[in-house]
C-alpha cells in the first residue's frame, strides 16, 4: 500500500518507520528544517522493541498529481486546518484518512472536509518522543495503534491497513468498535492529563503522596461517567487496569501535554480537557477537578501568549 505521513515527529515517525521495515511505500510530508535533517541523516528510530535507521522519501509539497492509498495524520490537535490544507492534494477517489490525533473533535472537522467515507477512526498508545537531534525515541512496550470505520464493522480497507504492518515492532489493532475505544483512550488521557499538569508531577509521583491516588480515581470515574453519557461507557477491564495504574507508585509516565508544558510548547488543552468539561456541563455531570484543570491550562496559555515570565 502506498502511505502519507504528514509528519515525522515521534508518531508519524516510529509508526512510518516500522511501514518502511514490512517494505511498504511510505512517503512523508514535512516541513523544510524537519525534511533538511531527514535527508541529511534518515530517519532514526531508537526503541526497546526493535531499532530502525533509514533513508525516506519525504517531501514539503505533495507532488503534482500523486495520490495515496492511506494518508496518516499525527499532527497536535490545534495543527488540524493546517495538516488538512497541506494534504488536500494527496487525497484521491480511494484514499482513505487515518487520524491519529487526541481526542475527538477532529473527526467532525475532517468528515466535512473530505466526507465521511474516507475518513477512520484511529488512535496511538505509545510513549514515545523525538529528541533534540531528530531521533525517534520510544521508551516502553507501549506500542499499539488503533482503527477502524467509524460506522463499524472490518471493512477490507481496514484489514488492509493492518496486514500493512509488520509482526514485530507495533501492535496492530484493527476493530469494529472504534468509537468505544476513542472514548476510552479519552478517558485515560483526560485523566492523566488533568491531575498531572494541575500537579505538574508524574503519575508515580502524585501517586506516592498522601491523597494522589483517590484523586486520581475521582477523575478518572468521572470521565467514565462522561462517556457513558455519550453511550460508550468504559468497560471493566479497562478500569482495572488504570485503577491499578494510578495506583503505581514507581511508574515515570507523564502525558505529551505536561512535557509541552515543562517545555513552554503550545498545549492541546483544549481538545482533552476542555473537550471533558464541555460534555460534562451539557449532561449536567459535576466535574470540579476537571473544572479547575482547565482553568488552570487556560492561565498557562495566556500567560504563554502575553510572554509574561
């Protein structure tokens, strides 16, 4: 299958990079300083289940004429109308799209955009960032991407996709409930998202003080409250296993938000959240720490943009 990644930062650039190792066609579309080192060094990828170090074939505009049969978008949320525009020329009467972004609200967006038909769902679980030299560094066994139709069911396209990827290196998952799994992945980055950067500590580390974890639980079974007002209700073995997560006292992990923070980034708040809060209020659900998060995300952000120190 033919692949466009727009982008290779950490996701677009493990997941691509574990395409090009099963000998598929994977083309990136970056912007120039990002294709200048790709083209002066590869594409590195640094992982505890396999390392990879290779040429790609990348680009800063799509070529004239050339369309794709999957085109991956792993842009941060508040990037969407830019990544939209800048793929609009690769989209052809087969392609299908693969968002890989937080959240939810992107899939609105891009089913008005290029019609619902060609447009999955899909999500990433994996801890994995680039580093100051352009490598792809992935830090656990962490390592799964997620998709399917959003009306259901496996379709061939879907099937396609997945027999795309190679055996090792990436857990594949395609499903016929991918909505059911957007909420949930939304659930657990709410969660995680809310108390760490209120906390501005890992979860180990609000875990091993006094209260870390019981609020922690208060979040996260308010977020499942959330989605089953949306009728997707989280199922009990995913609540066990984030039960126990935030219950570890050893474990390092902190969400792409609070590091973009810690380094004054731009922040996807908004569309994690902010996104909570909104569906809390709509089905009348009390949400106080939410609330406070989002105020307190929403401050980071002003004071980022006035360049008040």
């Amino acid at each position: 299958m033919k692949f466009l990644f727009l982008g290779a930062g950490a996701i677009g650039g493990y997941f691509g990079a574990r395409l090009i190792q099963n000998g598929q066609d994977v083309s990136f579309l970056l912007r120039p300083a990002r294709k200048a080192l790709l083209d002066a060094q590869g594409l590195t990828v640094t992982s505890p289940m396999g390392n990879w170090q290779g040429p790609v074939r990348s680009f800063t505009e799509v070529p004239a004429g050339e369309t794709f049969d999957v085109v991956v978008l792993t842009c941060k949320a508040y990037d969407l109308d830019a990544a939209m525009q800048a793929v609009a020329p690769a989209i052809g009467p087969d392609t299908v799209v693969l968002p890989l972004l937080n959240g939810l609200s992107h899939l609105p967006r891009l089913n008005q955009a290029f019609g619902k038909d060609k447009v999955l769902g899909g999500l990433a679980k994996i801890v994995v960032t680039m580093t100051a030299d352009g490598r792809i560094l992935h830090s656990n066994d962490w390592c799964i991407i997620t998709f399917g139709e959003q009306d259901g069911g496996l379709s061939p396209r879907v099937q396609a996709i997945q027999a795309a990827f190679p055996a090792a290196g990436v857990k594949v998952n395609a499903v016929p409930d991918i909505g059911q799994q957007m909420w949930e992945k939304l659930v657990h980055l709410s969660t995680v998202a809310t108390v760490t950067c209120l906390m501005r500590a890992c979860v180990g580390d609000v875990a091993s003080v006094p209260g870390g974890t019981d609020t922690f639980l208060r979040v996260l079974h308010t977020a499942a409250d959330i989605a089953a007002a949306e009728g997707h209700r989280p199922s009990e073995a995913f609540m066990a296993e984030y039960r126990k997560l935030f219950a570890d006292t050893g474990v390092p992990y902190m969400p792409s938000i609070l590091r973009d923070i810690e380094r004054g980034n731009r922040i996807e708040g908004d569309h994690i959240v902010g996104f909570m809060v909104r569906k809390a209020r709509e089905h009348g659900i009390a949400a106080p720490i939410h609330e406070i998060s989002w105020l307190h995300l929403q401050a980071y952000e002003q004071r980022r943009a006035s360049g008040r120190s």
